[in-house]
C-alpha cells in the first residue's frame, strides 16, 4: 500500500475523539494506522485548498484500500486487516469511510462550481457562433423560429426559451418539427463547447456512481406560441370555425379543439372536433361515416389558411403533463 496514502488514513483516524470521557483506552493494534485516539499528527488532506482533480485522486487511491479491509474476528471481538495483512481495529474501516465521505462530498460541490463556470463562459461563444452561422445558412434558421438564452443554472446547464410566431408558421409553409432540428443543433454545438457530450459518453450507464454524471446540458422553457391568442380570437374563432360548423354533420359538433403543446419535445398544434353523442346527422348518414366525412371537410377549409395536416397541426389529443 502506498505510504503516503497510509499516512494520511493514519492522521486522519489519530484525529477523532473518544466518545466519551470515561472511554477506556484503545488496544495498541501492530497496525502503521496506530489507534484512532491518538492525539499527534495533523490532517495531510487539505480538502478546502484543493482542487477537483485533487480530491478525485486521492479517492480513488483511498477507495480500493478501503474495499480491500478484511473483516476478522478473534474472541467475539472484531477487527479488520488491510491490505498488507496489517491489523486495524474496529472503527477503522468506518473512519475511511468517513473520509471518503467528505472527499466525496467537497467533489460534488467543486464539481457544480465547475459545470456552472463552464457553462456560464460559453453562453456568449454559443450566441455568437449561432449569429454567424445563421447569417452563412438562413434556410437551416427559419425565420418564425428564435430561440431566447435565458440563464445557466447552478448545474451549469444553458436553459433557453423557445419562441414561434405562429403567423409567420401558416405564411411559410413549413413544417412544425424543423422547429426540434434547430434546436438539437444548438445542443450538439452546447454540448462540444461545455464538454458534455464528452463526459456523457465517459460517464455512461456502468458509472453509475460517478461523480459528474454528466456534462451541462441543453435545457427548455415552454415554448412561447406568439400572436397565438390574438389569432385564435380574431381568425379561428370568428372565421374558421364559423365556416366550419355549418358545413353537413355540423350540427352533431360539440367544440372544435384548437390546443397547442407546449413542450419542445411534443410540440404540436392540434386542432380536432369532438361530437355529440347519439347524434343524428340531417344528411341521414350513419354516425362513422359522417362524422369522418366532416372532419375531410374541415382538413380542407384548414388548409385555405395554411393549415396542413402532419405539416403544422395534428388532430391527437395528447396533452402536456
């Protein structure tokens, strides 16, 4: 075992108390540890001065010996053996663990401070990056698609607002989901400049316990559906669905749905009709057949205004949790 690595166990054990002033006096183990009451010696871990890879070293150092205590036990008292076969008495192992437990914990707080500072450094070379290379690809950026960088959070992750101006959607023509491509573009480029596509990969489902876990991430606001309720109050409701309601099998209509999801991952506008129940059509068709006849009706009047079905709406009914 290390020297250095047994030194510093050994000062750290000699530094805790007895638990009580009436404790009697520990056995002399043959142990390089010594007792852990010993008065002498000072801490060699410097926890509060030292760095993240600093504290990452010496717990992996300290982590096998740790594992490798043998428990042992000789006259219904126990204790363990290290390592070198060495003898350690019995609060040893849990004194190590102790240890480690601080070192674990003053690495998770330098490791939030790092992903925060990393994150916060690149929030501006993202911005920029992202201008340049609209100007060079305008297609791949359309033009009623933004995106707002709002704030890096305390895990270093960049958290962005989404915004679509619904009118200029219906004037373009394009297709809803272009909307999700840009934005994974923006995380590809967030993720190459923080490192964390990096540390993802290294830190994958077999590292479980690890301490970064993962690197800064790309993080989403609801998106911001703008001139949404202007154009819901001033088009849909006043013209579409007038136009709507009066066509055959209009009359066994309950509501016309106009909803929009707002999470970037299930983005969608939807817009469906529901119906009456036991209703009977004027036109004397059967329930099925009309009522899928009239939502044929409705797709086309839609799409006079620009809307296209599995283009910038769908009629699922899913709704945002």
């Amino acid at each position: 075992m290390d020297n250095l690595i047994k030194n510093i166990l050994k000062t750290y054990i000699n530094e805790q108390e007895p638990d009580s002033e009436n404790a009697e006096d520990p056995i002399d183990y043959d142990s390089e540890y010594q007792n852990p009451y010993a008065e002498e010696l000072t801490r060699e871990i410097d926890i509060d001065n030292s760095n993240l890879k600093e504290l990452t070293d010496w717990y992996y150092k300290i982590y096998p010996i740790y594992n490798g205590l043998d428990s042992v036990w000789v006259n219904n008292q126990g204790y363990f053996k290290d390592p070198d076969g060495k003898k350690l008495d019995g609060s040893s192992k849990n004194q190590i663990r102790i240890l480690m437990g601080l070192l674990w914990d003053e690495m998770g707080l330098l490791a939030k401070e790092y992903k925060f500072n990393r994150g916060s450094s690149m929030v501006g070379t993202v911005e920029q990056y992202m201008d340049n290379h609209r100007k060079s690809h305008p297609t791949l950026y359309p033009e009623w698609f933004t995106v707002e960088f709002l704030e890096v959070d305390i895990h270093g992750d960049l958290i962005i607002k989404p915004i679509v101006d619904v009118v200029k959607l219906l004037e373009s023509g394009d297709n809803l989901r272009d909307a999700i491509r840009l934005k994974n573009q923006i995380k590809s480029i967030w993720g190459r400049l923080t490192g964390g596509e990096a540390v993802k990969y290294k830190f994958n489902n077999k590292y479980k316990s690890s301490l970064y876990g993962r690197g800064p991430q790309l993080k989403s606001t609801y998106v911001e559906m703008k001139g949404l309720k202007e154009y819901i109050k001033n088009v849909f409701n006043k013209e579409i669905k007038k136009k709507i309601k009066v066509q055959p099998g209009g009359e066994c209509v309950h509501s016309i749905v106009f909803r929009a999801r707002k999470s970037l991952r299930s983005m969608e506008f939807q817009i469906y009709p529901t119906f009456k129940r036991n209703c009977v059509s004027r036109s004397g068709h059967g329930e099925y057949y009309m009522q899928r006849e009239f939502k044929r009706t409705m797709s086309k009047i839609l799409e006079e205004y620009g809307w296209k079905m599995g283009v910038n709406y769908t009629d699922e009914t899913g709704k945002d949790d």
